[in-house]
C-alpha cells in the first residue's frame, strides 16, 4: 500500500523535475519577473494559512493562540499573492515589441480573465442547482455533498494552472497569458480552500486577506522598478514568516500526538521559515541601504554561528525522537530566527541577489514541508517548483560570474581597500575624459551605436534618458543596440526589466553571446555605469577574481565611451583596464544628468 507520505515525495520530485525543465527554458529577458511570478505562486502558503486561521479551536487551551497566528499568517500570504502578482503583471506588461509600442494599449487580458471566470462560476453554480434534491437547502448542498469533491479537483485544477503559467515565461509572448493564468489558479485553490472541512470561521480569514491585500496592493504598485531587489527579499520573507507560524500553529495544537515523520516536515518547515524570515529581512535592508551593504562581522562570528546551528539541529533531532511536548520547540524556533541573522549580515550587499534566490529556494522549501505538515498537495508542488526555480537562478547567477555558490555565501568579494584602488588607478597611467559637448560631436558621426548598461544606470534612474538617446540616433538612422549581460545591475535580467520600463522594445536588448561578434563593426560603445561586466580583465588576467566570467567585449569597439562618476570600481572591488585603453574616454559625472546634457547637445548640433 503507498502511504500518503510516499505520495507526498512522489509528487514533490517530479514536481522539482517539472520546473527544472520549465524555468531553464526561460530566457535571462524575463529572469526577474520569474523571480517574482514565483514568488506569487509561493504565496499559496495562503492555502495551509487559511486552514489554520479558520478553524475550531474550542477544544484546545489557550486556542486563540492558534488563530492569532493563521491571521497573521494569512496576512502576509495574501500580501505576497496580491502583491506578486501585481508586480509580475506591471513588468511583464513593459515587453513589448516595437510594433505592439506602435499599436498603443495591448488587449485587456485582465478583463477578458475576470469574464471567463465569473462565467464559468456562473455556469457551476447553476449545474450545481440543478443537481441538488429539491427539499435541501443550497448551502447545505455544497458543505455536505460537493465540497471535498470540489477541493481536490480544484487543487488539480491550479497545479495544472501554475505549471501552464510559469511554462508561459518561456517567451515575453505568452508571459503576460501564463501569468493570468496563474492568477486564476491560485484564485481557484484560495477559493476551494473556504470550503476545506477544518475551516468553520472565516471572520479572521476575512480580516488577514483585507489588510494582507491592501498591503500588497500597495507594495505591487507604488514600487519602483529600480527596488525589485529589495521588494523580492521582503516578499521571501512574508513567505517563510508564513510557513514558520503555520507550523509552530500545528505544533501547538498537536504537540505530544505528532507522529514521527510529521515531526520531521514540521522541525524543518519552522527552522527553515525562521532562518529565511530573519535572513530576507536582512538582506532587504542590506539592498535599502538600512544597513551597512558591507559584510558585518564580528570575532567569534563564524564559532557562534556553528553553536547555533548545532543547538537547532539537536533540538529538532530531540523532538523527533522523544515525541515530547516540551517549550524546547519554542527556543528552537527563536534561535533559527537568530541564525538567518548571522548568516546573512556577514554577505556583502552585492552578493544580496544571488543570496535572495537561495533564500527564494529555502522559502519553497518550507512551503513544500507545510505541505507535508498539512499533507496538502498543491502546497508540496508549488513548494517543490519555487524550490527549483529559486536553486536554479542562484546557479545561474554564480555561473554567470564564474563563481561557487560556497565563496558567495562564505568568500567576502569585493572587499578591495580604497587604497588599493587609488594605487591600481596609479600604476595603470592615462585616463582620458571626454565632455557632453565632445561626444555630441563623436555621436554626430556613427552609423552604428551599441549602448552597455550596468548597475550605475539603476542607481542613477537613467534608463528613460538613455532610451530617450537611443530614439533620437534611431531617427538619424543610426543602427542601435542595447547589449545585456546576464548578470549586470544586481538582480538576472535587472537591465531587461529598466529598459522595457523606458519602452526599449525587447527585441533591441541584445544578449551576451548575440552582441559580441557585432563589437568590431560597432562605431560607438557607450558604458552606462557598467563596470565589472566590461573588465578585459575577466579574459586575460588569471590573478583578478574575475578571470574566467564571460564579458561584454567592448575593447573591440572602434571607440568607447564610459560614463560613471569617478574611477572607483564595480561590484567586484577590482579596477577596470578598459579605462586605460586608447580607444576609451571617461564621461565622468552622474550617468542620468551626463546623457541629459548630451541630449540637449545633439539637440543644439542640428
Ligand atoms: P558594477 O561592476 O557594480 O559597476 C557599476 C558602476 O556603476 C560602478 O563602477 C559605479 O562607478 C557606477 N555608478 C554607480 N552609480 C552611478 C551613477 N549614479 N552614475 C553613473 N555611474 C554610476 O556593475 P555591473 O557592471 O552592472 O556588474 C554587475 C556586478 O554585480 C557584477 O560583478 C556581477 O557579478 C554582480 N552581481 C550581479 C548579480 C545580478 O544578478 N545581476 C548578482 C550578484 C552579483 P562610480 O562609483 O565611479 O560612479
């Protein structure tokens, strides 16, 4: 006989191996909205939440407890439902190709989503009518004859849903559609979910969802682009908070009558949603600049941490075993939330976004074991499919800067003194800088111009300038191109996402491999505050801890133009050769006010 435990692993493997094969078809364009879209799909935390919120606890001691935390657990579920998918739909609705941008509005996928769904609840509730005996009261009906029926095929329903939409990724075609479909996955399960036996009150479901909705609300529309970094770790770490206090809910409930293996999911469910609520947390006010973005240590630091970790495991090992109720579980629990602290401040803040994908894996994971807690099957797959996705972009993020997952988490990059960098610029010799008025007058000339972006275009919120530059050479009759390295800015895909806000039809944004051969024939290369991402050095010097990370060649260029505000370095802490180059002329100053004052240049010269 297969226990449902077996079914459980069954499901969340292939799963796993159902989201391997879907998210590495997403191409690095739509990196950052899946790392969102995953998010919301995480957000069916929502489920188990509702479950714990809306039920009796009149048997139980002190039961409030239980429904205090399901409303705050359903809080900052629907937070992230409402606001994932928000923030999803605002990017994705940004790639668009030229010729969509020329047709105007696209069509209102949202209005055609809201019709289909209303008809269709339409059309169910009057076959249910017509199928029920005629001397039963509706409601009656549906809680005693349709409802468990109806749950499971509804939880089948949204798997099917939320695989359709992340494989919608795979093309900025299809995202927005996939997306809508998602949507309506996770509104079938959340709906379903009202009708689960072991929920009988739903005043505190109804409370956590108004004030979770509003927030996320507000959180998915009013954020700019250029703070998805940070808003993706906050939303990690509603996530995991959720999956926390929904096991420490059940442990409470059921302490002493849990089984062994239940045991299990659920010690794992609450250290890993502790230690990934306090360590997204600290990465988001590491990307806020709330917090030093240098790593943070202390002596002791690294012995500490190893204590921690060791109590916490014991601890868990010690309830599996025993079975016992014990407040144990509590102090367990307490010190996870300190262990995401330390395992997080000692990371740099540029390392944050390969750490946020790690903690975005570790918040499926917890989800996936409330799953088994609950032995609710949608919640293992959607946790097993954010647990992949989160993996995979971490890899892809190290892959992409030629580096192991061990040295992000545990190598301090970039700590390079100021005095380092002040005697590498020395031994390196002459820069030369360039004015807006002199490269008007080189931009008056090119046929062909190919702009690099980085992280120094974020900072400055130059994107809308730049795109602006990129249309008036257009006009000229200028070839221009926009080349996109994969891990430039500090998110995968975080240039994609700037660009189509300025309106740069995607089909313009060139990727690594696809630009690289086109260097040679390029008049103009200009660098928008992209520094490490350009460095010849990651090709030719074996000692740089950039050797080996492929790079934009722009050295090839027939002249390069760099913009930044002075010779510091990029991420890496390492100085760039590219400067020194004949070929290279620095425009020094913020990158937003130096492409204005250009525009107005070229402006003038006509
Ligand atoms: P970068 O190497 O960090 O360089 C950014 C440059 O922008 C700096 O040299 C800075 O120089 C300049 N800058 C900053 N503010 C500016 C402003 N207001 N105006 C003009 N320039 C400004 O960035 P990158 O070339 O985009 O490379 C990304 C780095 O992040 C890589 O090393 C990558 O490995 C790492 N990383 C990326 C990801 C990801 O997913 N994208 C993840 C983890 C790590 P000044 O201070 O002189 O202005």
């Amino acid at each position: 006989m297969t226990t449902e435990l077996e079914v459980g692993l069954y499901i969340f493997l292939l799963a796993g191996f159902l989201g391997y094969h879907i998210i590495t078809r997403v191409p690095p364009l739509l990196h950052t909205p899946l790392m969102s879209a995953t998010n919301a799909i995480a957000a069916i935390s929502l489920v188990g939440s509702i479950v714990v919120a809306g039920s009796d606890y009149s048997n139980v001691p002190n039961g409030w407890i239980c429904t205090l935390l399901g409303l705050v657990a359903v809080l900052c579920s629907s937070t992230n439902a409402v606001g994932g998918f928000l923030i999803t739909d605002r990017m994705l609705r940004m790639f668009k190709t030229a010729e969509e941008r020329a047709r105007g509005k696209r069509r209102p996928v949202e209005l055609q989503a809201v019709t289909g769904v209303l008809v269709g609840l339409l059309i169910i509730a009057a076959i249910l009518y017509g199928t029920k005996p005629a001397n039963m009261p509706f409601g009656e009906y549906l809680h005693e004859h349709v409802a468990a029926e109806a749950l499971r095929y509804a939880y089948i329903v949204s798997a099917a849903l939320f695989i359709l939409g992340l494989k919608g990724l795979s093309s900025p075609k299809w995202a927005r559609t996939g997306m809508g479909l998602a949507a309506l996955g996770m509104f079938i399960a959340v709906a379903g979910t009202l009708f689960h036996p072991h929920v009988v009150i739903y005043r505190w479901i109804a409370l956590g969802f108004a004030i979770g909705a509003v927030i996320g609300a507000w959180l998915g529309l009013s954020i700019p682009m250029t703070a998805v970094p940070q808003r993706t770790a906050l939303s990690h770490s509603l996530g995991a908070l959720a999956a926390c206090l929904v096991g420490i809910s059940e442990y409470f409930r059921y302490q002493g009558e849990l089984s062994r293996v239940t045991l299990v999911a659920l010690d794992f469910e609450v250290i890993v949603g502790a230690l990934t609520f306090t360590g997204s947390l600290m990465a988001a006010a590491k990307l806020q600049e709330l917090l030093p973005g240098r790593p943070l240590t202390f002596r002791g630091q690294n012995v500490l941490s190893f204590i921690l970790l060791a109590v916490i495991f014991f601890s868990g090992l010690y309830l599996i075993i025993t079975q016992a109720a014990t407040p144990f579980f509590y102090v367990m629990v307490a010190l996870s939330f300190l262990f995401g602290i330390l395992l997080v401040i000692p990371i740099g803040a540029a390392d944050m976004p390969t750490v946020i994908a790690l903690l975005n894996s570790y918040g499926g994971l917890a989800d996936a074991a409330m799953g088994f807690v609950l032995m609710n099957k949608i919640q293992i797959i959607t946790g097993s499919l954010d647990g992949t996705s989160g993996f995979l972009l971490a890899l892809l993020m190290c892959r992409a800067m030629n580096r192991s997952a061990f040295n992000v988490l545990f190598g301090a990059f970039g700590q390079v003194s100021e005095a380092d960098v002040t005697a590498a610029a020395e031994a390196k010799g002459t820069v030369r800088s360039i004015t807006s008025e002199e490269t008007a007058v080189l931009f008056d000339t090119a046929r062909s111009v190919v702009f690099v972006p980085g992280y120094g275009m974020a900072v400055a919120q130059a994107q809308h300038a730049v795109a602006e530059l990129g249309n008036i050479l257009r006009e000229r009759d200028v070839d221009v191109k926009y080349a996109i390295h994969p891990v430039a800015g500090r998110m995968p895909g975080h240039m994609n996402v700037l660009l189509a806000e300025a309106n740069v039809p995607y089909e313009q944004l060139c990727e690594m491999e696809e630009v690289n051969p086109s260097f040679p024939d390029t008049d103009i290369v200009m660098v928008v505050g992209a520094n490490d991402v350009t460095n010849p050095a990651a090709k030719s010097n074996k000692s740089s801890p950039l050797y080996g990370m492929p790079i934009l060649e722009v050295s090839r260029a027939k002249s390069i133009i760099v913009l930044k505000r002075s010779m510091r370095p990029g991420f890496a802490g390492v100085d760039n050769e590219l400067y020194y180059d004949e070929k290279c002329m620095m425009l020094f100053g913020d990158a937003k006010d130096s492409v204005t004052k250009l525009i107005s240049e070229m402006k003038s010269l006509i």
